[in-house]
C-alpha cells in the first residue's frame, strides 16, 4: 500500500527514539528529519502530500524494495525550501527518491542507522 506524506509523519512520530524532527520550512513545504544516530543522515519530504512520499537526502540511497526514482540532484535548481530545512555543509539535498510503502520508509531508516 501506498504511503503518503501525512502517513509518513504519523509513523516517524512513532519511532522519536532513532529520529528527530529537525526543521520545519515556514510554508511546511518540507519538514526535515534527522537520524539520531549513524552519521546522522537527514532527509525531507512533503508533509501534507497525498500522492506519495516523495524524499530529499544528503546520502545516496540504497538500493531496497520499495524505494524507486532514485535521482542525484545536487547541483541542480531545487527549491529554496530544501535549503531551509538542511542542516548545509554534507547535510544538503543531494538525491530525491520516492519511498513506495511504510516497510521500505523503515528500512531506508535502518540502513543509514547502519553507517
């Protein structure tokens, strides 16, 4: 089943024991989240998106079922958004991927926990 960006709150709320709301655009264009350990990789998505869960990270994603459209953006014209809600420096938007389901969500988590 498909996961929205609404679900993908819901369920990150769940686990504030591995993840933090790190920061929230003034538009809530996207909301930011940073892994509590790792190299504490940082990702961004749409919170109110009902047509997927569309996500930017700072570290190239892996490659697990249900992650897909997996594309390098660094470099190239992104929102202003996505600047606000990045930490900067290696914490910046550099990929986009589309997160299929709430199991592939948490196993993207688990694998940059494992960094």
């Amino acid at each position: 089943m498909k996961i929205t960006g609404k679900e993908a709150v819901i369920y990150l709320n769940s686990i504030q024991d591995r993840i933090v709301l790190h920061l929230k655009d003034n538009t809530d264009k996207f909301w930011s989240y940073k892994l509590k350990s790792g190299k504490k990789t940082e990702f961004a998505f749409d919170p109110v998106t009902s047509t997927g869960l569309f996500v930017r990270v700072d570290r190239e994603p892996p490659q697990i079922a249900g992650l897909s459209d997996v594309q390098r953006i660094s470099g190239k014209d992104v929102s202003t958004a996505l600047g606000r809600v990045f930490s900067g420096g290696l914490h910046k938007a550099n990929y986009q991927v589309t997160i299929e389901n709430q199991a592939a969500l948490d196993a993207f988590i688990s694998y940059y926990e494992s960094l």
